[in-house]
C-alpha cells in the first residue's frame, strides 16, 4: 500500500492545495488503515451507518473477497477479542458502533454487503451498515485528478449513499414504509471525510441534506480524532521540528488540523440543523472523548501509555511503514486492553469502549430520545 504519499500531505500541508491537504489527510486515517436511554430499546428501531474504517463491520471483506484480495486487515490478530475471529472490522474487538447498537439495545449492526445466498433482509430491519473501511467522502472523480490514488476502495460516502437508495425497497417496501423506516432509525454519519463540508460548496447537497429529504429525523455526525496522538502520524511526522504537546506527546500541528475540521464540520451541521428545524443533528466529539484518554491513560487502565500500538512492529510508537498489523512479521503486545492503539491508526476495542462511555452516557445521548434536546458537550445539539 503506497500509504506514505498521503501522510506527507498532512505533514507539509503548505506545499499542497487545500483541497489536496484534506483529501489526503483522511485518505490516510482511512488507508492505514450508548443502558438506560431515557426511552430505552424504544427510541429507535435501527442503526443506518456510513463511513469508514471506524464504523465498518465488514463490507470492505467483503468486497476484498469477491476480487479475491487478502488484507492483512483481516487476518490474526485483527478481531482476536471479539467472537474469535477477523469480521472485517479494524480493531481487536468492537468498535463503537457496536457499543451504540448495545447501549440502544439493538443487535449488532450488520454489514450492507453479504455473502451470496444470505438473506439478511430481515436483519437490516434493526439496522444495516453501509460504511466501508478505506471510504473517502470524495468520490475517485474528484480526488484522482488531484493525484490522490486510494489503493483500497472506490466506496465513497456517495457510494454508499447509492447502495443505501438502491437497497431500500428490499428492506423497507414502499416509499412511505420506507420514510418511517428512515424517521425511525438513528443515522450515524460517519467519521468520514474532511470534505463533507466541501460538498454544498462544491457539489450542492450535503449527504446529511439528502438524508433528510428521505425522512431523516436523528443524524449523529461525528467529528475526527485527534490525529497527533496517532502512533503512525507520530513515526511518519515526528521530527525534532515538531512541536509535542508536553503532557500528551501528541504533535500539536496534526491536532489543531483535526480540531480545524472539527471546527468547519459543526459550521456546516449548524446551517443544515437551522435549515431543518424537525430534525435532531447530533455533533459526536470524538475528539474530546478520546483526548480525555490521551491525557489520562493510566486513570482507564491504558498501562502502556497512550501512544504506542499493540500490533505492528520495532520503533518508538511500535509503528514500522514497512510492516503492517496481520502481516506474519508484525508483533502484537499480550494485553491489548492495556494500549490505546491497536494498529498505529484503529484503536483498541478498550478505546473505542471508553470513547463510547464518554459519549453515550451524557445527558446529551440520554435525550436523544426526547424530541427536545438542548445543551452541549461531547455529544452537541447543533
Ligand atoms: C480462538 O481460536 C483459537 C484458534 O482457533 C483457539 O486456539 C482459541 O482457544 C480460541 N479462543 C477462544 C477464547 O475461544
Ligand atoms: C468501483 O470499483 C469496482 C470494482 O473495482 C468497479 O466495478 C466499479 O465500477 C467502480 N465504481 C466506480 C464509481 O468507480
Ligand atoms: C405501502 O405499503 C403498505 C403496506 O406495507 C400499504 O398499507 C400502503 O398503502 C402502501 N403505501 C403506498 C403509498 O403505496
């Protein structure tokens, strides 16, 4: 995987486009790689999911697998810890998806894309997941111009949006059964790219917008992890030029790009909520959920620091560009629920479980299910 060129975007962003800087930056998160709600089990029927690595539970195996391409990805020790066995996600167990369908009381929410044969139809009644490991938002049209090859998938945020059009008759019948099914469900947006923002600029309708024309009621659209703290941006960036924030050791240039797009990202779900006053759009701050772990490890049981990956291989953060997590070579540590990291990029399903906890157990998740909602924190009503 050519997974160095886009890494340099983000670590000399002056000498590309903007355009260019955002596209690679999250092409390269992506290459590399909530029980008592106030109206429990009731509030809502399903999980709808697009996205990326952080939320895909399988479609990009899946696809890996009709063109017969082995990943290390889904090999051993990815999914060591949960059911025993690779399901195609990019950690060693859950990941926080799977904590929100268990905190909604809904099953585990199954990947769009199946083995033939298996009917799963029924299934996607209580949830279906679109979102596919190495997704950008941009689709290839746009970022291969601008010299941006993504090696791992051409699943893009409209992608997957088609794929959720193309498939809802089978799941949900008519078009009016079908806006209930829609208005019922949580509809959980990503992370997934820096430029979904650029879409109505660029593009006309955000995803988001488009959702709500199909009945929408509940998005929750989360923002980027603080991209310093990761161990692979800290062994391809770091450098005695870099600035470290002193308490974390995160490279403060890379956090303060992610809260940057952060930034932009509750711009834009601010206009689209004042625009859609019937509909709940929920900013999820995954950067501030996990950078309470950065900055207190050892208080959530992270003995082995914050920055340094389970799986991978020599170097500082156990990080080697030269070996990947599943590849024979790699090393994996013995307790991963002591690492935040999983794999340099993916974090620990103890991360993700954490992360979930901050998240999912605010007064702002527990009125998710009211239909009125106010206050900010890690989970904002826009
Ligand atoms: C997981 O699978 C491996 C190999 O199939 C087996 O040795 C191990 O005991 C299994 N672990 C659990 C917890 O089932
Ligand atoms: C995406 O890739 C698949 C398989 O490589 C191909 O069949 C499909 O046409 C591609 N779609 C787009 C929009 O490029
Ligand atoms: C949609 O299907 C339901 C049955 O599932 C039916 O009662 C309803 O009339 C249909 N609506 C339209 C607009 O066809």
């Amino acid at each position: 995987m050519s997974t160095n060129r886009p890494i340099f975007y983000l670590c000399f962003p002056m000498a590309s486009s903007s355009i260019s800087i955002t596209s690679g930056v999250f092409l390269v998160i992506f290459v590399w790689l909530w029980s008592s709600c106030l109206y429990a089990n009731g509030c809502y029927t399903s999980i709808i999911s697009f996205g990326d690595s952080l939320a895909d539970t399988g479609n990009l195996k899946q696809l890996a697998s009709i063109s017969n391409r082995v990943l290390p990805l889904f090999l051993p020790p990815y999914g060591e810890n949960f059911l025993n066995q690779s399901t195609g996600r990019c950690s060693n167990g859950r990941l926080i998806i799977d904590f929100l369908a268990e905190r909604l009381g809904l099953p585990l929410v199954p990947p769009f894309l199946q083995d033939k044969g298996n009917n799963n139809m029924v299934t996607f009644k209580q949830g279906v997941n679109y979102a596919v490991a190495g997704a950008t938002a941009l689709d290839r049209s746009v970022l291969e111009p601008r010299g941006i090859v993504n090696p791992m998938t051409n699943a893009s945020l409209g992608v997957q949006l088609a794929w959720f059009k193309q498939s809802l008759p089978s799941i949900c019948g008519n078009e009016s059964n079908c806006r209930d099914f829609i208005g019922r469900s949580l509809i959980l947006v990503g992370e997934i790219g820096g430029n979904d923002y650029n879409y109505p600029i660029l593009w006309g309708k955000s995803v988001e917008e488009e959702l709500i024309e199909m009945g929408a009621k509940t998005l929750v659209v989360p923002g980027n992890f603080p991209v310093g703290c990761s161990a692979s941006y800290l062994t391809v960036c770091g450098s005695e030029k870099e600035e470290y924030d002193h308490v974390t050791g995160c490279l403060v240039r890379l956090n303060q790009f992610a809260e940057y797009h952060n930034k932009l990202l509750q711009t834009k779900l601010k206009q689209v909520q004042d625009l859609h006053s019937d509909v709940n759009i929920f900013y999820a701050d995954y950067y501030n959920a996990a950078m309470e772990i950065y900055l207190f490890p050892y208080k959530y049981g992270f003995t082995n620091g914050a920055l340094k990956a389970c799986c991978g291989g020599e170097g500082r953060y156990n990080v080697d560009p030269s070996v990947e997590c599943g590849d024979a070579s790699a090393t994996v540590c013995d307790e991963p629920d002591t690492y935040v990291s999983w794999d340099g990029i993916h974090l620990t399903e103890a991360a993700y479980r954490i992360i979930s906890k901050n998240l999912f157990t605010t007064p702002q998740f527990n009125s998710l299910c009211s239909t009125s909602t106010s206050g900010v924190g890690l989970l904002g009503s826009m």
